[in-house]
C-alpha cells in the first residue's frame, strides 16, 4: 500500500483529548497498512501565545531566536502524539524538522524548503514505524533552526509527500473543506468538492487561510493529490480535492468555474512607495525577494508602487524602504496597516469589463469605503479599512456567490 501523508492542524491537537483522537484515527490507518507519515502544527494557539510571550521580553526579538522559540510549538506537539500513540501500542517516532532533513534557506522566519534529505524518516517506515514530523520548520546548511512563516506545516506536509513519493496527502483542519468564504465569517458560504490549483493558489495568497498558499503550489508542480477534510469527522470524508486543469479535457479544462470565492486578509497591511525614479522599481522587487517578504496585488503609476505584504513583516519593511531610501532609491512611502487587501477570486471574471464597477457598487451601497483597486485575470483585489472588511465579504458574497 502507498504512503499517506497526513497534516493535523492546530485544532486537530488542540489538547490532550483530540491527540489522543488523532491517536486513535492513526491507529486505524495503520492498521489497514498504509505506512503513515504524520506532521502536525503546534497546540491550538501556542504559536501566537509564543510570540506574544517574546513580545513581553524584547521589543525587536531577533529572527534567529524567534524561530528557536517557535519551532518549539510543533516539537511539543509532535512528542505528545507519539506518546499518545505508543499508549495504545502503535509504534511511532517524533522527528522534528531538522531531524527529517527538511533543509531550507537561511531565511528566518519565511524560510523556504530546499530539499528533504528523509533518512530517518524512510529507516522508520522500514520498521513499520507511524512518523510524526514537526511542521513549519526546518533547518539551514549552516545548522540553524528556521521556520516557513505563518501556516506554513501544510508546506512541510506536501513537501514531505513529495520528498517521500507519496499516494497522497491529506489536511486535516477545523473546517469541512474550501468554502466560497471564510465559514465563520459567512456561515452561508458554498463548500466546493473540487476546485483546480490555479484558484487555489489565488485564495490562499489572497487570505482563504486554510491552506498555505506554497502547499498548493507544490501539490500543483509535483502532481500530489491533495485533500482537505474535518478532523471532527469520524468518517473522514474527503471536504475538498484539489484538481489538475487539464486543456483539452472537456469535463474539466474547458470548464468555467465562475466565481469560486471572496476573500479577507487581515495578516496583510498596505504600503505605498513613491519611488526617485522609475527604473529603480527593480531594487524594490529584488530587497523583497530576498527577505521573502510577498508583495500581493502590486499596482504601480509613474513613480510611485503599492502593494500588501505580511503584517508580521512590518519592522523588515520599514528597515528595507528605510535602507532604499538612504540608498537614493525611494523618496517616501507609507504603512497603512488600516488598510487590508479583499479580493474576488474566479475564473476569467476580471476579464469582464464591469466587474470592477460592479464590487465597487455593491461596496458603495453598504457604506463600505474602497482605497485602492486592482485586477488580475483570477482576481480583484481592492483595499479596505479592516473595520469594514468582514461586512464587505459578506456584502460581495451575497451578491456574488448567493445570488
Ligand atoms: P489549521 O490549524 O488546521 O491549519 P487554520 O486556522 O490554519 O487551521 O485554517 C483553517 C481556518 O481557515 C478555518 O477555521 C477558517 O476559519 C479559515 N478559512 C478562511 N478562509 C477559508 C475558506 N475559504 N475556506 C475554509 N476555511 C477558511
Ligand atoms: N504553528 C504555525 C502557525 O501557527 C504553523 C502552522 O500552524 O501551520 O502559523
Ligand atoms: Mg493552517
């Protein structure tokens, strides 16, 4: 039988009960023989209470010891479950990042995985071992302790699926699936049973946070089959399959998905730069990449350029454009972080030309103030003050989606 990757979520082993009910879920899968691989994110809201705890003691905390600190979550996680396992005579091993060889870049905090070494994790399934990885984590060729950035164990879980030449992978989160809105912003929003890479990738990058938006580029470039399912569900029915467009398949490639989400991002915030001269727009675009800091929705005119990058990634911002401007690059630029990015995701909809005019319309008719626009062939994208933003999805989605 082929290897399975699963992924827990934060909820999934949000306390000692639900380990021991991923336990006993693993016991199962194991039974029927399937060898297991098992990456799980750290308890419920441990990252964020970490964070918070360095936040009381520094007031800029190093990368470095940030990604100590975090990786810490997961490995904590990781061992429990093992526990858990070992209690109802599954054998099984914890290994944290570093331990499976997943090898990243020396980027802290947004690291990128490089490749999966795997030894012991690949001698573990030869002794019929359940491995348990700890997610969003791994380890530079300089033997430092890195992290992939918020969200990021899915990543580790399809690039361990990869690494691994597994059957599949499967997500297990809070929810039942990819839904046309965030479930708990809209409780109406549509669940899709299957929905291509390319929308996928457009949602995630644009805020649907449950799936980060590099596990679905993976899964798209390596052909993993991927699933989202409800840990709640007992019957571990498939919520959402992602699927590969084909051109030329008239059952899928042709099709129209139409309209498939709105989305919110509040971990994003606004920044605007007015640049000294336009051919230096490139400097912007290469400091960015270097820190691995995204620049979502970008929009530029003449001299100037905005775009929405990581809210956690404000301090590395204001360091950049603060450096660019010494450097005679950028003449000013502002962080709004009122400001988050609200998109429309769909296929060919921005094609239309009155989509555009037709979101700022139902906006204007709630009372909900637009900043700036964009549009992309699979989106629109148009910035809204984080106070409005959940009553503009729902605004976008009743007219959009349930119309
Ligand atoms: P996990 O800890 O399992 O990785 P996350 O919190 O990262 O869980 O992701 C699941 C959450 O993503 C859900 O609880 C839901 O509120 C949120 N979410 C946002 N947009 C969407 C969407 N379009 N479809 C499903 N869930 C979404
Ligand atoms: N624990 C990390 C986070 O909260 C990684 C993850 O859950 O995927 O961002
Ligand atoms: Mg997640």
């Amino acid at each position: 039988m082929g290897l399975i990757v699963q992924k827990f979520g934060g909820t999934s082993v949000g306390t000692p009960e639900r380990i021991r009910q991923v336990a006993k879920r693993i016991a199962k899968r194991h039974s029927e023989g399937h060898p297991l691989v098992v990456v799980v994110s750290a308890m419920g809201h441990t990252t964020d209470e970490l964070i918070a705890l360095a936040q009381q003691v520094s007031d800029h905390p190093a990368h470095r010891e940030m990604d100590m600190l975090l990786s810490a979550g997961e490995r904590i996680s990781m061992a429990l479950l093992s526990m858990a396992l070992g209690d109802i005579k599954v054998p099984a091993l914890s290994l944290t990042g570093s331990q499976s060889g997943i090898i990243t870049d020396q980027s802290h905090r947004r690291a990128r995985i490089r490749r999966i070494l795997g030894d012991r994790i690949r001698s573990a399934l030869a002794e019929k071992k359940v491995v348990i990885v700890a997610g969003f984590q791994g380890v530079s060729e300089t033997k430092e302790i890195t992290t992939l950035g918020r969200g990021g164990s899915d990543t580790s879980a399809v690039a361990l699926a990869t690494a691994l030449g597994a059957e599949r992978c499967e997500i297990f989160t809070d929810v039942n699936g990819v839904y046309s809105a965030d479930p708990r912003v809209v409780p109406s929003a549509i669940l899709w049973e299957k929905i291509p890479h390319d929308l996928m990738v457009e949602l995630a990058t644009r805020g649907a946070g449950v799936l980060h938006p590099r596990c679905v580029e993976l899964a798209k470039q390596h052909q993993i089959q991927l699933c989202v399912k409800n840990t709640l569900d007992p019957n571990e029915s498939v919520g959402t399959v992602l699927i590969q467009r084909q051109t030329g398949d008239s059952s899928l490639g042709m099709e129209e998905f139409g309209i498939v989400g709105v989305t919110a991002d509040k971990g994003k915030l606004f920044i605007r730069v007015k640049l000294t001269r336009s051919t230096v727009l490139g400097s912007v675009w290469d400091r960015s990449a270097e820190a691995h800091l995204s620049l979502i929705a970008p929009v530029f005119s003449n001299h100037d350029v905005s775009f929405y990058s990581e809210r956690d990634g404000e301090s590395d911002w204001k360091k950049l454009l603060h450096d660019l401007t010494t450097e005679g690059f950028v003449q000013s630029y502002e962080i709004v972080s009122d400001v988050v990015p609200l998109s429309i995701i769909g296929d060919r909809f921005s094609q239309d030309g009155r989509a555009l005019h037709e979101i700022i319309e139902v906006l204007s008719q709630a009372h909900i103030p637009v900043d700036s626009g964009s549009s992309s062939a699979l989106a629109v994208t148009l910035g809204v003050s984080i106070r409005h933003v959940d009553d503009a999805v729902r605004a976008l989605h009743a007219e959009f989606l349930e119309s």
